[in-house]
C-alpha cells in the first residue's frame, strides 16, 4: 500500500440516510476523540517533546533561510502574549495584522491566541492600494483594534495613518509609522514573561475568540467571521482520526496561500502545529 500499512489508513463505520427528496446523508459511527482546549496548548506540547524541530522556515533578504523551532517559539509567543496582556488588548481590542505571511506574522497571531486575544489578519491589498481605503475603515469599524501589526511599515503607513486612531500602537519588524508609537518585533518578543500572561492562558476557553477571518467584501463591506478555538483544534482532530499515519510522520509543507483566507490561514497553519509539522513560507505566486 505505497509504503502505509494499512492500520495506518482510516476504516470508517458509516450510516447514511436517503430522504423523500433525494438528498442522502451521511455520517461516521466514530466520535470526535478529545482536542486540546486551545492551539497553543498543542504548540507548547511540541516545544516540550520535539523543541530543536524546525516548525516555520522563510526566506531572509538574501534569499537565505531563516528557521525557527518550536522551542524557539514557544518562547517567543508566550513574551508576546505577556506584553499584549499588558497593554490591555482584549476581544473588545484585538490585534490587526497588515502584512501578509511571514515568521514574524505567525508568531504575532499565536502569542495573542495564547492569552485570549483575537487576532485578524486581512488582505494586504486593503491597505497597500491607496485611494480612500474603504474596506480597510469597515473592518477597522468592526474590529476596533488594539494593536496593528506590519512587518514593514513604510508600504503600510499611509494606510494606517488614515484609517487607524493615532491612540493605537504599531509593531514593526522593519522601519517606523510617522507622528504614532511604534514598537519593534524583536523588543515585543524579547519581553519577560509575566503572571498575568500565564493566568489569562489559563483562562481560555474551547469557546474563546481566536481570530477574526473576513469575508472577501466582493458583494459588499467584508464581514468578520469569528473563530473560536474549539473550531479550530476540533478541525485537526479529525485529520488525525482519518489520517492515522500522522501520529508518526508530522506534515512537512511549502504553501504560498495567504493566511487571510481560510485554506492556508486555518486548514494548514493549524494541521502543522497539531501534529508538530514544519512549514515553509513559499512567498512566490503559484503564476
């Protein structure tokens, strides 16, 4: 069987039923087995049992690659979300994110999943295609964030300094935003981990806010879409009881899809992490 014994393979028990008007329905026998609480639970389990393992790789500005493990990580997403606790960031006052995939980006997201913020990462083009910047003020109305977050701030500065209130702070990894407070990456991700982080992980709920993913806005204002962590370890979970074989060969992947979207934002940025993967930033275009 190409390599893959066959107890590796998923062997359903399934039931189906035939309604009057033709539709059929079915479904597996099998019960959902337990899924961590949330996300990071899982990422920190992995930066126990496997920390040296590369979990995200990016190309640097040489085209050199820049690697990070998952102890590496786990490190830095929990200093991350220990400064985002302490600027008061909250559901009511997410973090924003810009810019499009990168390390930095995927740290960002994570680090405030850990303490029970929302993050929301939206098409860079609703901030880098100038003009009136209409989409980007309906989802700044909806999201009303806490935190803005561009790897590099002078393509996004125009964009934030229309749209976004000058009370709120932005974190870069490059450069700064004119006339507003402007925090580095690496000062964020150096911070000390706190109490008060460790208590707000403690509190998450499968039922917690994740992230915000927004429509595409194509018939109208995009619309926030909420994702709470049992929805997004719940997911995985049942990857894992169909794909038996992952317990034991952890996915490797090289995706350029945008983290914007569902596909790539949900599908395979979580399915790495549940099962202790690495992943590849690919920041070409598949054209």
């Amino acid at each position: 069987m190409s390599g893959i014994e066959k107890q590796e393979l998923w062997e359903p028990v399934v039931r189906s039923e035939t309604r009057a008007d033709g539709s059929i329905l079915v479904w597996t026998e099998e019960p959902l087995a337990a899924y961590p609480r949330c996300i990071t639970e899982r990422f920190m389990y992995w930066a126990e049992t496997v920390p040296d393992r590369v979990w995200m790789a990016e190309r640097g500005p040489d085209r050199e690659m820049i690697e990070i493990t998952y102890r590496e990580a786990a490190e830095k997403i929990r200093s991350i979300g220990s400064a985002l606790v302490a600027r008061g960031l909250s559901p009511e006052r997410p973090l924003m994110i810009l810019s499009g995939n990168s390390i930095a980006h995927a740290l960002m997201a994570l680090g405030a999943q850990h303490v029970g913020v929302p993050s929301a990462a939206l098409a860079p083009a609703y901030a880098l295609t100038g003009g009136d910047f209409l989409k980007l003020r309906d989802v700044v109305g909806q999201l009303t964030p806490g935190m803005v977050f561009a790897d590099k701030a002078m393509p996004f500065a125009p964009a934030i300094e229309a749209v976004v209130d000058t009370a709120v702070p932005v974190i870069t990894v490059e450069g700064d935003v004119p006339g507003r407070e402007t925090i580095a990456f690496d000062t964020i991700a150096a911070t000390a981990p706190t109490p008060e982080m460790e208590a707000a992980h403690a509190d998450i709920k499968p039922d917690t806010v994740a992230k915000f993913l927004f429509t595409s806005g194509t018939t109208g204002s995009p619309k926030a879409v909420i994702q709470n962590q049992r929805m997004i370890c719940s997911n995985p979970q049942m990857d894992a009881q169909c794909y038996l074989f992952m317990k034991d060969t952890p996915p490797v992947v090289v995706d350029w899809a945008p983290w914007n979207h569902t596909a790539s934002g949900n599908r395979v940025f979580h399915l790495v992490i549940y099962f202790g993967g690495t992943y590849y930033i690919d920041d070409g275009r598949p054209t």
